[in-house]
C-alpha cells in the first residue's frame, strides 16, 4: 500500500483528513512539514496518530524529502 501524504495545516483539519482515510483503508501517513518540524508539525503528528489508531504508521515528513519534493 501507498502513503498517503497529508498537507492541511490545522492540527482538527488533520485528524479529519486523517480519519476520512482510515475509513477508506489507508494504515500509513506521512504529514508534509508546515512548519520546518517546529510546534505546529508535533501538534499536528499528535492529531494524526490519535486520530489514525493503534495499528496505522504515522510520520512527519524528513526535511530531505521537502526538498526532493521541491524539485520536482
């Protein structure tokens, strides 16, 4: 199975996203960085994996993969 990458900002609007794609099957998340990592990235980590349960991969995107992702 494929990540599914999530961008929204807002740590609620995460656990929604979130949610919506457990419902759906998803088991692995990766959240685009916002805020280079900072705060507002752990708070919204902490929404995801609450929101995703036990059994699902949670992770923050590797700022090495924010540049890659860049020059594409």
């Amino acid at each position: 199975m494929t990540d599914t990458y999530v961008a929204v900002a807002n740590p609620q609007d995460v656990a929604r996203e979130v949610e919506r794609q457990v419902a759906r099957g998803c088991r692995t998340f990766v959240l685009r960085q916002v805020a280079g990592g900072g705060m507002l990235d752990q708070e919204r980590l902490g929404a995801a994996r609450y929101a995703a349960g036990l059994q699902a991969e949670v992770m923050l995107e590797a700022p090495e993969d924010v540049s890659v992702a860049a020059a594409r």
